[in-house]
C-alpha cells in the first residue's frame, strides 16, 4: 500500500515522528509518501519512501493534531483518500493512533482489521444583499459566526429551510455536523452526536435570554443565516478558515456537502469512551481510568 503522511513541523520537531513512522511503513512492505518540500530535510536521506503527490496514496496520515488533521482533510478532500491522525496535539480527539501504537496502527491496517466512516461534510456560502456570492467553503467540523475581535453582541435572524425560526442576540452561532458535536458546539452547550449520523447541529453563543437550545436538523435541510446592521464587523469561520469581510446585510447559507470524508477506526476506542476519556475526563484523575 501507498502512504501519504503530512507532518505538522511545529508539533513534530525534526519530524522525528514522520522518520519513525516511515520506518514502520517500509518494515511492513508499504510505501510512505511525503509531499516534495519534504525532500530537503532530514527524510530526504531515508531509503524507500518517495516524494511526489498523494492522488494515488491508499491513506493519508498526518501528525499533529485535530487542526492539522483539519487542515490536511481541507487540501486533499477531493481526492478521496481516507485519512487517519497520529496524535500530537492537546486533545487529539480526531487522531486515534499515539506514538506508542504507531506499530499496531500498520499492523491492524496491513492484515485488513479497520473499517472507513463516513463523515458529513456541511458547505458554506457567503452572499451580499443583492445576492452575489462572496466566498464559499466546505468543512468537515463546523461554521462559526461571531462577533469579531470588539466586546459587542451581534443581531443575527437564523432561517431553516426558509422559514424564520429565531432572531439571536449574543456572540454568534456555531452550525455543525456529528463530527464538530465535539467541539466548539460542545463548548457551547451543544449535543453530542456519532460520528457517522447525518444531521446539522444548530446552536447559539452566549445568547442574551433566558432560555436557550440547540436545533438538530435533517441533513437535507438549508440554514440561512441573516445580519443585520451592525456597529462590529462579524466574522465567519469554517473550521477555523477565516471568510471575505462580512457586510450589513449579508447572508450565509449553510447545507449538507454532497460528497462525505473517509477516516479510518482502527478500533481502539468506541465514539463515547473517547468522549470520556479526551473530554469528560480531561485534566482530571480519571483522564487514565479504563472504565
């Protein structure tokens, strides 16, 4: 098998880890693929792994953490590669395999003991008043609308399907799929969905009332996300990628991506003991407890 890694420089010092992991690769038969700017370090030395594209690669690793996971699946999504993490950032939560289980990672994909999930993918359109398109993007976690960098609420009116539901007053709005429950939207009181179920998660930041709630979605549903005037200048961010300037009176619709992200289960940890472990657990004492 062909394997793509990317390595986050910053995570991954000296890329230390990508060397160990393309020695476990070329241990098991399999050819471990680096990007070309990767030839001039320390891996351009190492016998066996080539230096090229990832278009004909069976996986795509990458080391660091759930950003650069993020970041990778954002490049190379519409190859159609599945993608697994090796973990070197704080949570890890999208990056099952660690440095120690970088060896059974092989084994298991090598002997056929994983399975691919399918995840959903959510589009995001920007459109000015006259309903001109500004920007889109497609993510694999969530679309964020906040109120930018000065301490003032934003008037945002949230329409599903072309029906106004509720106008929100407070810091912003998070729209996810299953995969991003786990994170900003989790933060924000949101549900907590598996991974591989279709649904678009809708919840409120800090919203100026005294009741407020998530809104779970069929994923052949449109959320259209209406400003007003504003005295600060909103931003929208899916996964992290900052949009083009938002303007009074802009429109952001967001719905369901046709096409889904393959990630590789190798089994280690089902969907709610990862919760329990990387998030309900973390920094406490129970952050090492098997039950």
């Amino acid at each position: 098998m062909r394997f793509g890694i990317h390595s986050n420089k910053t995570r991954d010092l000296g890329y230390e880890v990508a060397q160990e992991l393309a020695s476990v690769m070329l241990s098991h038969g399999h050819v471990p693929v680096f990007r070309e700017y990767m030839q001039d370090t320390a891996l351009g030395r190492m016998g066996g792994v080539e230096f090229g594209g990832f278009a004909d690669c069976d996986i795509i690793f990458t080391i660091g953490g759930d950003g650069t996971f993020l970041g990778v699946i954002s490049d190379y999504r519409e190859l159609g590669v599945p993608f697994v993490g090796v973990n070197k950032g704080s949570i890890g939560f999208l990056t099952q395999i660690s440095e120690d289980s970088m060896e059974d990672a092989i084994t298991r994909i090598t002997e056929g003991r994983y399975n691919i999930i399918e995840r959903m993918q959510l589009s995001a359109e920007l459109y000015d008043s006259q309903g001109n398109l500004k920007g889109h993007d497609v993510c694999l976690n969530d679309v964020a609308v906040l109120r930018g960098d000065k301490p003032h609420i934003v008037k945002l009116s949230l329409y599903i399907d072309h029906e106004r539901v509720e106008r929100f007053y407070g810091d912003g709005l998070v729209v996810a799929t299953p995969t991003g429950s786990t994170a900003y939207t989790l933060a924000a009181g949101g549900p907590l969905l598996m991974p591989g179920m279709d649904n678009i998660i809708i919840t409120p930041l800090c919203p100026h009332t005294l009741q407020s709630t998530s809104y779970v979605i069929g994923p052949d549903s449109e959320v259209e996300i209406r400003l007003g005037n504003f005295e600060t200048i909103p931003i929208v961010t899916p996964d992290g990628h900052e949009f083009p300037t938002l303007s009074p009176y802009d429109v952001i619709r967001i719905r369901k991506h046709p096409s889904k992200v393959k990630t590789v289960d190798l089994g280690y940890t089902g969907f709610f003991q990862n919760v329990r472990r990387k998030i309900v657990a973390r920094g406490s004492f129970y952050e090492n407890s098997q039950e």
